[in-house]
C-alpha cells in the first residue's frame, strides 16, 4: 500500500470525516474508490448505500435507442 499526501480544504476535511463515519468507511477508502473509478473510467460511486442497492439492475432490460429517442423528442 502506498501512501499519498493531500492538501484539502479543513472544511470538506470535516464533512468527509462525517460522511465516513455515518457510512462506516475509512476517509482513505473513500478516496482510493474515487481514484479508482475515475482511473478506470467509470462513474465513482463512494460506499454502498441502501439506494444504490435498491436500483441494481433495474434498467438490466431498458432499451437504450428507445431512451435516446424519448429524449430527442422530448428537448426539441
């Protein structure tokens, strides 16, 4: 495990250590998942929460030209 120093403000410093706590994660967890997402492309999502847990697979069938056409009409 390497180590890294950041410089951040003391007032997200704050929050995120609240965050953390409420959600039972260490600050460096939070920080490796962000980095990690973000290093593989993908949306960064921190923890795992009872609603990102209730929406899993929900659009597993969705039809995506269908939803892109719903939008096309929709913002003319």
């Amino acid at each position: 495990m390497a180590k890294l120093t950041l410089s951040v403000d003391g007032r997200v410093v704050s929050r995120a250590k609240q965050y953390a706590k409420r959600r039972g994660v260490s600050i460096s967890k939070m920080v490796e998942d962000y980095l990690a997402g973000v290093v593989e492309g993908a949306s960064p999502v921190v923890g795992d929460t009872p609603i990102l847990r209730s929406l899993l697979g929900v659009l597993k069938n969705a039809d995506i030209e269908e939803y892109r056409e719903h939008l096309t009409t929709k913002y003319r």
